[in-house]
C-alpha cells in the first residue's frame, strides 16, 4: 500500500504521502493533533518488536 502510494504520487507529481493507515485510524484520531505522529510511530514500534519477538520465539 505504502508504496503504491508513493510510485502514485511520483508519477502524476503530486504530494507524497506522510502519514499511513495507523495516522488515519479512528484510535490515533482521538489524541491531539500534535501527539497524532508521534503516537503513530510508537504503536508501529511496538508492533514491529512484537512481530520480531513471535516469528523468533520457538
């Protein structure tokens, strides 16, 4: 997706996209707007950790 939406905006030279599906989300949209990408970029963190930590735990 994030990348569709790049090659999309490059090719018809528009805006890049900044922010992804967790930006958007209704759980982000209720905190500030100066916490929304901050908060963002934390729960990918954390997700991303927790992805790792399953696919190496055995």
């Amino acid at each position: 997706g994030a990348e569709k939406a790049l090659f999309r905006a490059l090719k018809t030279r528009s805006k890049t996209p900044k922010y992804g599906l967790l930006y958007h989300s209704t759980y982000i949209g209720r905190a500030g707007l100066k916490n929304k990408g901050r908060i963002s970029r934390y729960l990918a963190n954390k997700c991303s950790i927790a992805s790792r930590i399953d696919c190496f735990s055995g």
